[in-house]
C-alpha cells in the first residue's frame, strides 16, 4: 500500500476554508466539531467550528 498525498487548494475559500481550518486544528491534536446549530425560540446560533483541546 504506496504513500498517498492529500493537497489542498492554493487559495481556499467558502466552505473548503472552514475545512482547511478544520484540519488545521485537528492535526494539532485539537478536538474539532463542525457547523454545530442551536435553537430556542428566539435564538438561532451556528458555529461553523469549534476546536477545543
């Protein structure tokens, strides 16, 4: 089973930003939950991260 190589965008932008991101934090060895949404009845919040270690 040969070595595979994963390349990212040059420029990342929108949604393959948040990913990058993402990554980024989760190779550093952070814990990393994505687009996490909670509501009531009079708030909306979404995160589109959140790492915590």
């Amino acid at each position: 089973m040969g070595n595979k190589v994963v390349t990212l965008p040059e420029n990342p932008k929108g949604e393959q930003l948040k990913d990058y991101i993402a990554a980024l934090f989760h190779a550093s060895g952070h814990f990393v939950e994505k687009q996490i949404t909670e509501s009531d009845l009079a708030n909306i919040l979404e995160l589109d991260i959140l790492a915590t270690d």
